[in-house]
C-alpha cells in the first residue's frame, strides 16, 4: 500500500500514536489489550484485525505504512533482538499470507 490509499481518519492511527507516546497505556495494552481498545471508536473490521495481528486488513484499510510497523513492535515486542525480530516477521507473515518463524533472522 502506498500513501495514495492513506486513510487519515482510520482510528488505528490514534491508537498507535497514543500507545507510543503514553507508557501506562502501552502496559494496559500488554496486560488488558480489549480494555484499551474499547477506549476507541474503532470499526468492527479494524478491531478484528488488530486482535488478528491481521496488518494487510488493516493496511487495506488504510493504515499508514510507517504506524503498521509501530503497531507490529507495540504486539510483539519492542527490545532490539528476538523481540523485534518477532514483530517484524509476524508483520511480514501477515502482509504476504506466509507463515515464518518468530526467530527467523533472514529475509
């Protein structure tokens, strides 16, 4: 998805922005992620994707490319390594519709 199919008034977008900036937030995101998504006028769709990790939806949706990446390390973890090793390919499984590994390293 390129920016020509940025949607601005996805809620998504509020979200991640929150959940970066606000620490107690991004916990109760951890701990209780349906209590910190009921704070928000999601669609049914959006929410499904989101508790999917289900990025292409909401890439097709409208999600802006830069916060689907924040959004994946938010779920899966932040810490340089594993972690983020994690969320990356849980992001790439989910855009292209293949499974990989949540410790692959390689492309």
């Amino acid at each position: 998805m390129g920016l020509d199919a940025f949607n601005h008034s996805l809620v998504t977008h509020d979200l991640v922005q929150d959940l970066k900036w606000d620490a107690e937030l991004r916990a109760r995101f951890g701990t209780d992620r349906a209590a910190v998504l009921d704070r928000y006028a999601l669609l049914a769709a959006e929410r499904e994707a989101i508790e999917a990790g289900d990025f292409r939806t909401l890439y097709d949706m409208g999600l802006h490319p830069y916060l689907g990446g924040q959004l994946a390390r938010l779920m899966y973890g932040n810490a340089a390594g594993p972690d983020a090793t994690r969320a990356v390919n849980r992001l790439i499984a989910s855009l292209t519709g293949t499974e990989r590994p949540d410790d692959r390293t390689t492309t």
